[in-house]
C-alpha cells in the first residue's frame, strides 16, 4: 500500500473530532454520573435508613431521577434533567409533589442566575439544597392539607 493510503486509512479509522453538542451532552452526562447520582444516592440513604422512606434511585440516558414514598403515598419525584441555556447546557430540577388528588409540579435551578455559571460549578451540596427546598414543600402539612 503507498504511503497516501496508508493515510487515509488512518484517517478514516481516526475518531472524528466531537461537535459542540456532543461535548455539552458528554460533559452533562459526567455530571449525572458524579454530582447528580452521588448527591441523590446520599440522600436516598438517608431517607431509607433514618426516616423510614421507600426510596427510588434511577439514573436514565439525560436524567437522574429520586423517588420518595411513605406509606405507599409518593411524597416527591426529584428529577434532575438537561436544560438548554444561550450557554449551552445545564441541569435543571424538575420536581413532582402530591397534594392529595393535585400532582403540583415545580422546576428549580440549582444556583442563582442560571444563564451565568457553568456546569462545574455545581457541586453534590447544591443538588441536595435544591431537593431540601422541594422536600421541605412535600412535608409542609398547612400546604398539604390546603390541597387536600
């Protein structure tokens, strides 16, 4: 084989360069696996071991998602999804509580100013801050029984 086919073998092997949108989706997808999960799987054990929950860990394709049940009544649906910023890409909470027959659904940023920080300035603290604000709603018994 002549050296020009040599090369482009080698090019043709070589992996393409990344577009920008695979970059933002593969750095996303690194911080579900190491501040999402770790953060959510904290706090899952916490709520299993010391407060009787039936807690609920699952990680899809673009989100991480925690559970919480208590007598078979789900309490909360914490989800933590992508969301599309003039930036790029950021995580956003999508949240779901049960008031009674209402199913009230929120959706919270994890630091101020949203448009104006990166990815990686969001640590395993603010994914929990962020669910104790939410909790903190779902145990709120004035709320629950207004919505009951």
């Amino acid at each position: 084989m002549t050296d020009w086919k040599k090369e482009l073998s080698g090019i043709v092997r070589s992996k393409s360069p990344m577009s920008r949108a695979q970059q933002e989706n593969e750095v996303f997808e690194h911080f579900l696996d190491t501040i999402a999960m770790p953060a959510l799987k904290t706090i899952a054990d916490e709520l299993d071991k010391n407060h009787g929950r039936e807690v609920l860990v699952r990680r899809a394709p673009a989100s991480a998602t925690l559970q919480v049940r208590f007598e078979d009544q789900d309490e909360i649906t914490f989800q933590v999804m992508k969301h599309f910023v003039q930036s790029g890409i950021l995580p956003r909470a999508e949240v779901r509580l049960n008031r009674g027959q209402k199913l009230i659904k929120y959706a919270g940023a994890f630091k101020e100013n949203p448009q104006s920080y990166p990815i990686s300035d969001i640590l395993q603290e603010d994914v929990i801050q962020c669910f104790l604000k939410y909790y903190r709603l779902a145990m709120d018994k004035n709320l629950r029984s207004a919505g009951e």
